[in-house]
C-alpha cells in the first residue's frame, strides 16, 4: 500500500506539469553516443512516447557520429574535424547520408513505433524539412576553411512538422539538409544547430539537448555541482570566471541565442538517468540544468 501511495504521489506531481504543457511543443535533441546504447535509447523513446501520450508534441532531431565513424571505417576513410565539424567531401557524404538519414533514421522511428507510439522518418526518400546553405568558417588568420558538403539550416519545413505533431505523430529529424537550388546539394549539418534551428522555427516550448553529461557544473570536477537553473546573466559569469570552459562555451552561448528567438527554456540532461526526460520535464526539481 505505501508503494502504491508513493506512485500516486508522483502523478500528482506530474499532473500539474502535464497540464502545463499540453499542447506544447518539445524538441529534443540526440546524439551519437545515446543511439548507440540500445537500453539507453530505448528509455528515452518510451519517454517520448509517454510525452506525446499525455498530450505533449514531441519533435526528435538526432545526429549519429559514431555509426558514421564506423562506416568510415569500414570503408577505409580517416574522420577529419575542423572546429567540431567532420570534414564531409563526396564519399564521406555518402555513408553520412546512407548511416545517418536512412539507416539511423528510419531506426527510431521504427523503434518508437515498437513501444507503442507513431513516429515519421523525415528524410531525403520521404519528406526532407532542412533546408540550408554550405557552413562559412574561418582559421584564425580569417581564411575560409573548406569542410566540404557541411552546411547549416536556414529553413525549416515548420507546416510539415505541425501537421504530424498535431496528428500525434512523432517527427524524426536527422541533423542533414539541402540547398534550395537546382543541384538540390545534400549538406552533413550539426546536431545541435540543426535542433536549434528546428525549435526556433516551430517556437518550441522547451528544446532539451540529451547528451552523456549531466549539465553545467560548477565545478567541472564534481559531478555534483549540478547547476540546476540560469539565466543569461549567470552564464556569462560563469564563463568569466572558467566554470564553463572548452566546448561548452559555444553550447551555452548558443542556448541564450536560441532563447532570444522565442523558444521557452533550455535544459542539458544526462541521457544515461533512467527517465531522465520525464524528471527533467515533469517533476518540480529536475536533473539537469535549465537555461531561462
């Protein structure tokens, strides 16, 4: 009985937040390492599934770094990165396209239908939603640095997106666009700016990057300097003072930019938690930390 009384105790503290966010938007974001642990992944599409069960729309974005190293590989090609971006000429685009929009893809979507949910592939076969242009970086003497086929979204297909959340279908993502000309040109985009450029486009509610850390730290030593809520105020004192350093510098920095274009909060959680997106979302503390 007081086991049963302590689940009754949780969904009453979720049903405020079920509340709150019926009929809002979520994006969340995945990366490679997650997909690649079966369990892992499995418990954050159940997440989803429940999510869009209680009448949250949820929208995935996924990249898939690993599995595309591996068929590199396999094919006897050295990944190359420049400034965190994989280096993409015509037979990297190729396993990029086949391991990451297709492969992949179509494997969450497939996985979230398993569970009990309905989910929508949006690739280059069924209906491609990014659109972009070629990624313009430069070294630290201001010379352009060719990366090849790497690019960044500069629209997204938000009616074809609606349209399925709204038909309590679940958006699959891959972090992949294509030029709006007449060659039509595939670009290999990161995960991160593409589910950026996704949640500001749709004006999501909550954009929730999943990754294998637990958020900023105040101390990046401890694990349990966990730092539950900031504001863009904060940040920037962190980031003076190097309690936020390295790469998660541009992450934070871009999570305030994706809040000044409309989007509600952003959180950084740890995939690994069981349920780490339903304590993040539903419950009043959380486990990861939320950017305002």
């Amino acid at each position: 009985m007081k086991d049963a009384i302590q689940k009754a105790d949780v969904l009453t503290e979720a049903m405020e937040w079920i509340r709150t966010f019926r009929d809002k938007i979520i994006v969340v974001k995945i990366g490679g390492r997650i997909i690649d642990d079966a369990e892992t992944l499995r418990g954050l599409l159940l997440d989803i599934v429940f999510m869009e069960t209680v009448g949250m729309r949820p929208v995935l974005v996924h990249g898939g770094g690993a599995a595309i190293s591996r068929g590199m590989e396999q094919a006897g090609l050295e990944p190359r990165f420049i400034q965190g971006r994989r280096c993409t000429d015509d037979a990297t685009l190729k396993i990029v396209e086949q391991v990451l929009a297709y492969d992949t893809n179509n494997a969450i979507a497939d996985r979230i239908e398993e569970l009990g949910g309905r989910a929508a592939p949006l690739n280059f076969k069924t209906t491609n939603v990014l659109y972009g242009k070629p990624l313009q970086l430069a070294d630290d003497e201001g010379q352009p640095i060719d990366l090849g086929h790497v690019g960044e979204a500069a629209r997204v297909d938000r009616t074809t997106i609606d349209n399925l959340c709204y038909a309590g279908i679940v958006p699959v993502i891959p972090s992949m666009c294509q030029e709006e000309n007449r060659t039509g040109q595939k670009l290999n985009v990161n995960a991160d700016t593409a589910a950026m450029a996704v949640a500001q486009a749709i004006q999501a509610e909550k954009l929730v990057f999943v990754s294998d850390v637990n958020g900023v730290l105040r101390n990046k030593e401890d694990p349990d300097s966990l730092i539950q809520s900031l504001n863009a105020k904060e940040v920037n004192k962190l980031i003076a003072s190097r309690a936020i350093d390295a790469g998660m510098i541009p992450k934070v920095q871009a999570c305030l930019e994706t809040l000044e274009k409309g989007v509600g909060k952003v959180h950084i959680i740890d995939g690994r938690v069981k349920h780490s997106l339903l304590l993040e979302v539903y419950t009043s503390k959380g486990v990861g930390t939320e950017i305002l």
